[in-house]
C-alpha cells in the first residue's frame, strides 16, 4: 500500500487488479461486453469462461445494444480470487459529447453503489479509462477521487475501496492529482 485516505477507507497500491482479494474487483469494460484488451482481457484470462457467459446473459436480457458508458453491472469472479466483478464502461475520452467528467464519474459511483446493494464491503478500482480510452491520467485521479469521497461521505457500509494501478509512475501521478481531501 502506497497511501491511504479517508481514515483508511480508501487505499492506493500498485498491482495487478486480477489478483486482488477483495469482494469484488472492478472492470474497465467496454459496451458489448464481450471482452476486449487490457484489463478487460486480462479479467476475462484470469476469471475463466463462466463471466462471459454470465456477461452474455446479461447482454440478452437486460442490455441488447450494449451496457451504456458510465452504467455498470455484476457478475461472479469464476476463477479470480474476487468473489465478484463489477463491468463498467468509461467514456472514450473526446467522443461523448462533452459528457466525460460526468460520465467518469457515473463509473465509480454507479460501481459502488451496485456493490453496497450487494452488500459487499471490499471494491478494487484499475484506472478506468486511462489505457485504451486516452483519459489523461492527472484528470481521471482528479474525477476518481471526487466520485468515490463523495459516495464514501454518504455511505457508511464499504469498508475499503483500493485503488490498483499498473505501474508505479502511475500511481505517482494519481497522488500528485488526487482530490481526496483528508489523507490517511
Ligand atoms: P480503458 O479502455 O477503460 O482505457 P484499459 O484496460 O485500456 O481500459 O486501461 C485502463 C487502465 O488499466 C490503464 O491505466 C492500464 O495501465 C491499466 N491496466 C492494464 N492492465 C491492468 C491490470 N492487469 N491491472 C491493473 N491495471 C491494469
């Protein structure tokens, strides 16, 4: 763990988001989702075949045209140590119509919110949009950390949201930019 905010309730380490204990790690999904690359193939690698056919059932029921950006839905974990992941779709940064703080933000709080109705109180976050969908890094820690002190300011049940990023230089900049008000 490289730094904690909100008396702990929030924690920034550097790692693989495929292997967090945590109830429930969250995916940068895209709209089918059918998988793709990044996070999402990697969750898809590690968790096996049965969140893609929960995924595919969702799909039929719930969301023919694809899940909408910024809306998110459940699964099990098959294979991951997870229990749960939580699909969402971050914006593709420049092509939502001047919607992607808005819509960046609808990840984390839509996220956290499925989880409390679950009842889970363990979440695990990678950089939503940040790869593939060119959010830049120093906004997406800005947008991130206002979304989730705000749920976490009027929730009482998650106990701990970590915050998982793939290399070292990133997380850096997530602290350089984050608006967290109060740290540890
Ligand atoms: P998006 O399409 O939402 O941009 P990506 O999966 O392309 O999603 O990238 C999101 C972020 O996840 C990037 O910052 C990337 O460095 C990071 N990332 C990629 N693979 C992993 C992984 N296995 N664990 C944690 N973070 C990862």
């Amino acid at each position: 763990m490289i730094e904690s905010f909100l008396r702990g309730r929030v924690t920034v380490t550097v790692g693989d988001i495929t292997q967090q204990r945590v109830d429930a790690i969250v995916n940068a999904a895209n709209s089918t989702l059918l998988g793709g690359g990044g996070v999402d193939g990697a969750i898809h690698r590690a968790g096996g075949s049965q969140i893609l056919e929960e995924c595919r059932e969702i799909r039929r029921s719930r969301f023919p045209e694809g899940l909408p950006t910024g809306e998110a839905v459940i699964t099990s974990g098959g294979n991951l140590p997870a229990p749960y992941v939580i699909h969402t779709v971050g914006p593709i940064r420049g092509a939502e119509g001047g919607r992607d703080v808005e819509l960046l933000a609808a990840c984390y709080w839509n996220s956290l919110a499925l989880a409390v109705q679950h009842n889970l109180s363990s979440v695990a976050f990678p950089s939503i949009s940040t790869g593939a969908y060119r959010y830049p890094r120093e906004e997406a820690a800005a947008v991130s950390s206002k979304a989730i002190e705000d749920f976490l300011t009027a929730d009482n049940t998650l106990k701990q949201v970590r915050l998982v990023f793939y290399q070292m230089g990133d997380a850096r900049l997530f602290s350089e930019n984050h608006k967290f008000r109060n740290g540890a």
